[in-house]
C-alpha cells in the first residue's frame, strides 16, 4: 500500500506544481511580453508579437518536448532530450521567456533577471510534466524504474 501512497504523492506533487507555476508563468509571461511590446515604436507591427506569440509558443514548445521525452520513458528508449530540436525548443522558450521580463521591466537589474529566471523555470518545468502526470503508465515507469536490476546484490 506504500507505493501506491507514493505514487499518489508525486502525482499530486505534480500537479500542484503545475496548477500554481503554469498560470502563474503564462500570466506573468502575456504581462511582460506586453510590456515589452509597448517599449517599441508606436506602429511597429512587432509590438503585438512577444504577447500574442510568446506565451502560446511556450505551452506548444515545452508540453512537446515533455510528451517526446516521457514516451521515450515509457518506450525504453534514449533519451530525445539529446535531439537538437527538442533542445533548441527549450533553449529559445527560456530565452525568449527571460529576455521578455528583462526588457518589460521599469529598471531593468540582475534582481529582475533572476526574477524572470525562477519564474520561467517553474513554467517551464510545470509544462514540461504535464504529460507525466496525465499518463497512465506513470505507474508502471516508477515500479520499474525504482526496481532493483537484476544482477544487483539485494535483487
């Protein structure tokens, strides 16, 4: 009954993580990106794009990556993470994400940079799993994952 009660567990640490840092991340993410936006030229098209493009970009981008990765999981197979587009997806999410809060802030500063850090991370994070905690197979991945290999002494 244990393991049932930790996998409940992380399910639920899951999704508390991601019902509190995606809102907030995708918010706070239309918010900077708008501010950002409104830092360029009056008529420049480009002041709707970082607002308009940046937050669904992010929930595409990360929610892909996370699926692509927790197959492999589940299939046994390597690791996607080591695929330049997955990577390239993230990295662009991540910098895109930290130069917007950076550039919609009154006075940018190093305090403003880590802000938009922490925040992007636990966005990014929480999109990240969301396909790990809608599976059905997280159980069985943990139970097999957690289960001593078989040339291991306490097997």
């Amino acid at each position: 009954m244990g393991g049932r009660g930790a996998l409940r567990g992380l399910r639920a640490v899951l999704w508390v993580l991601i019902v509190v840092a995606v809102p907030l991340y995708l918010g706070w993410l239309a918010w900077v990106g708008y501010r950002a936006g409104h830092r360029l030229p009056e008529g420049d098209t480009a002041r709707w794009a970082p607002v308009v493009l940046l937050p669904p970009a992010a929930v595409v981008f990360c929610v892909m990556a996370g699926w692509t990765w927790w197959t492999s999981v589940v299939a046994r197979s390597g690791s996607p993470l080591r695929e330049r587009w997955v990577l390239a997806t993230l990295v662009f999410t991540a910098v895109a994400s930290v130069f917007c809060g950076v550039a919609g802030a009154d006075e940018p500063s190093m305090s403003v940079g880590l802000l938009s850090l922490v925040v992007t991370a636990l966005g990014m994070v929480g999109l990240f799993f969301i396909p790990v905690a809608c599976s059905r197979q997280l159980p069985d991945v943990v139970r097999r994952r957690s289960a001593p290999a078989p040339g291991d002494p306490g097997a």
